[in-house]
C-alpha cells in the first residue's frame, strides 16, 4: 500500500447518507466531583453510545448520517433524540417504544493516573435491546454509503444479535450492500459465559471496515504479538484498523480490487471523495478464500495528548478514520484525522465532544513527519487553536 493510495466509499444514490450508525444510546450522569459512586452527591447529564458518538461527530465534520435506534417514550428518550438531532444527525427513523425505558448509566471521573473508574449501566430491557429485523427498516439501515456497527450491539439481546448477523450478511451481487463498518467494542460484561468472543470474530469477518484495539484483541482472542498477529486472524475485511493506545494505529488494506475500498489513484485533501462502482459487489463469506492481506500495514503516530478522560475516544477515532475515508484521503491522513478526532474526545470530560473544525484538521493532517511528532494537544486546543502547541516539544 503506497502513502498516496486513497480509500474511497462505495456508489449511492445522490441523496443517501454518507453514514448510517444503528445501535443504542443512553443517558449518561458525570459526577460533579471526583469520588465513588457513593459518596458523589449529584451528577451533570450527557449522552454517551458508540454508535451515536460515531454519528454526532460524523455530522458534526460536516457529513450526511442518520442514526437508527429505538429509545423509550419518556424524557430521557426525548433528551436523548434532541442531543443527537442537535448535531445535525437525521433521528427520524429512532423508534419510541411505549414500554420498556430509555437506558441510562451512571460513571465516576476516573482517576487519571490508573485510569481507575466505576460503571453503573441501567440498560437491562432497554428499549434498545428489542431492535431486531422484524421492526427496524432495514432499507433506511441500508440507504447509506456506509453502515457503521459495533460488538455493544450484539450483546444487547438475541433479537439484537440477529439484526447485526442480518446487516453483515453478504448480499446478492443485484442487491449489494453499503460498506460495513463494525467497532468491534469488546465489553465481556454484557456478555454471558465466552461466547461473546467468537461472535465479535464472526461479525469481524462478515464486515468490510474493522476496528480493534490491540488490547481488546488479546482480550478476546488470545492474540497477542502486535497488529500483523491480528490481522493474520482477520484476513478477510478490506480493512482492518488496530488501534494501538497512546502509541498510535496501524490501517492495513487489501489489495483486491473487488472489495470496493481502494482505489489506486491519489485524492485531493479536500472535496467530495470520488464514488467507485462496486455497490452490486458483496465482500466475501468467511469460509471462502480472504483476498491477499497487507500483512505490514501502515502505521501511524498518535500526538502526544494531555488527557482529560478516556471514555469516548474510540469512537471519535472511528468517526474520524470514516470521515477521511469519505473524503478520499489518503491512509496516513486518515489515519492522522483519526487521531485529531480522538484527541478531541480525550481533552474533555463527556463522552462525545465535537471535532475541530476542518481547517484546524487539514492544517495539521498535512505536517510533516517532524512536526506531526512534536505534536502536543491539551484541554481546550479544539475551541482556541493549536497555533502554538503545534510544534510544542512534549
């Protein structure tokens, strides 16, 4: 893979979405001050899910999404609704259940040296976890030139579960499908027993765009020895991302042209990325032979970040790395826009914050190596620029 080799989404109508993200959202309660749960006397609410963090800030960067999900009929769900609405993602296919609640969770600050926090998720029998083919539209789903998904969901219920094995499915080559994007988002709490480890490698399979920690992957896996050993058990995505912490990411690409990923033709930075025809084309089953796998991949640096939390930089990642896709950049800036997205999320407190603006994100998506190492990000550098951090020596 050539650093000038750029990554382009699949054909869709003119008035499709550049992203669809199905899955759930909850209310989120911050502490108002550091501590245990017990002893933390009120709390600020936000809004905290994978998929609707990924659409917020996809939006947020100027992209068409719309968000599919289900919410109660009551003022968290409305909350929850307007707070994505408000970012300019489309709601208008978020189902209200007349039963069963809107999720919510409750979670400390953390501590900043040991990353030490507690959880307390209220999402058991969420209106969420009744999703399943038989009440969502599938066509909205569908509409879009990527779906975005993550491993959250499939725990959630059977019905749950089904739905995401539905949406990975290979699809006849008169039909096709959107680019599949899956988050595979490892949380073995929501799981019962191990099973939960073999259906995140199915759906992994089953998908075109992948994103792994390289933790969650040993976790999960067993697969330790660094991205290549990761992408040597997952040959068979078009892409596969492996998130490597504060170190930074390796993107590696197949070169099977069918897969309908990459194009061997330079981009411009800015501007609509040019659309490939290859909807009609399904990506592989499992069991047949993977297209060859970029077994080296292309890595890149993270900057250094000051952090605030970690909650939520995942999914600014991903948000991120979809947005550069979309724009037909190249893997590195892409990979670098990742980054800049993620940074965004780790300097603030909530677990969705808005990115920095595209002219503060091309500027330093186009520095050059020495720069982009010396590159120091800290609390606030979204909203006031980064004009003198930028070359800061960490």
């Amino acid at each position: 893979m050539k650093a000038t080799d750029a990554v382009v989404a699949v054909d869709a109508p003119d008035d499709a979405p550049d992203v669809v993200a199905l899955g759930e959202s909850m209310v989120t309660f911050l502490p108002g001050r550091p501590g245990r749960l017990a002893d933390v006397p009120s709390f600020d609410r936000a809004i905290g899910g994978a998929e609707s963090n990924v659409a917020c800030g996809l939006a947020a960067a100027g992209h068409a999404v719309r968000w599919v999900s289900r919410v109660g009929a009551d003022g968290f769900g409305d909350h929850l609704a307007e707070t994505v609405a408000s970012y300019g993602v489309d709601v208008s296919y978020v189902d209200r259940d007349p039963v069963r609640p809107t999720g919510v969770y409750f979670r400390t600050a953390g501590d900043r040296a040991t990353d030490a926090h507690e959880v307390a998720y209220y999402r058991a029998g969420s209106a969420a976890s009744a999703m399943s083919v038989a009440d969502v539209d599938l066509a909205a789903v569908r509409a879009g030139r990527i779906l975005h998904l993550s491993g959250i969901t499939a725990a959630l219920s059977e019905g749950c579960l089904g739905l995401l094995r539905e949406l990975t499915a290979p699809a006849p080559a008169e039909e096709g499908r959107p680019v599949v994007s899956f988050d595979v988002n490892h949380r073995p709490g929501l799981w019962t027993g191990s099973g939960g480890a073999e259906v995140l490698l199915e759906l992994a399979r089953r998908s075109d765009i992948v994103f792994v920690g390289e933790d969650e992957a040993e976790l999960a896996w067993g697969v330790g020895g660094g991205p290549a050993a990761i992408r040597e058990r997952l040959p068979e995505p078009g892409m596969l991302v492996v998130k490597e912490g504060a170190k930074g990411a390796t993107a590696f690409v197949s070169s099977a042209a069918r897969w309908g990923l990459v194009a061997q033709f330079p981009a411009p930075l800015t501007g609509r990325c040019p659309a490939a025809s290859h909807r009609g084309t399904p990506p592989a089953r499992a069991s047949e032979t993977p297209p060859p796998a970029d077994t080296h991949g292309t890595f890149e640096p993270a900057p250094t970040v000051d952090v605030v939390a970690n909650v939520g930089a995942g999914d600014a990642f991903a948000a991120g790395f979809l947005s550069g896709i979309l724009r037909g950049l190249p893997v590195r800036q892409t990979l670098r826009l990742g980054h800049l997205f993620a940074a965004a999320a780790l300097t603030t407190p909530a677990d969705l914050a808005p990115p920095p603006a595209r002219d503060t994100t091309d500027r330093l998506i186009g520095l050059d190596d020495a720069a982009w190492e010396r590159l120091r990000l800290g609390p606030g550098w979204t909203q006031a620029g980064v004009a003198e951090q930028e070359v800061r020596t960490p």
